[in-house]
C-alpha cells in the first residue's frame, strides 16, 4: 500500500505539517476500497495502489465540506478496482 511518502509525492506535498493529516486520509482511502471491492485484505497490485492514491489525494484536495465547484465520480477509480472486486453471491 501506499506510504506517506508516496503518497507526499502525488500530492506535491514538500513539508511535515500535514503528514499526521495525510496518514490519516491514505487510511480512509484504504479502507473505503476495501469496502468497494468487498474485500478482507486489500490485493497487493499497482491498480489497487494508485486507486488508493487517487482516493487520497480527492479527499485531501476537496477536504472542505462545502466546495465552489460540483463533485463529480471519476470513472477511472472503479475501472482500476473492478478486477479485484469480490461479487456477493
């Protein structure tokens, strides 16, 4: 999974003061893809990974609640998981 310098990197995140905020939201991001791929344990596969990244960095750029432009789904994020999702039976 992802670290916090990893993910510092995809941010353009080049100082300290938020990394306790940025563990934070790479754990959220982790474990809200393991809720959509209905999953135990996250697969250890780069798609999983950057999935995880792009979820962080949507939750760190759009931290606010109240936003001046419209949220919006990005297709890519479940395109990039849908080969790991586990299907109810």
């Amino acid at each position: 999974m992802p670290t916090l310098s990893q993910a510092k990197a995809h941010l353009r995140v080049d100082h300290t003061d938020e990394d306790t905020l940025i563990e934070g939201l790479i754990d959220a991001a982790q474990q809200t893809v393991l809720l959509y791929l209905n999953v135990e344990t996250l697969p250890t596969a780069a798609p999983v990974d950057i999935a995880v990244l792009m979820l962080t960095a949507a939750l760190y750029e759009q931290r606010e609640s109240v936003v001046d432009r419209p949220l919006s789904d990005n297709h890519l994020y479940s395109r990039l998981l849908a080969p790991y999702r586990a299907m109810e039976a």
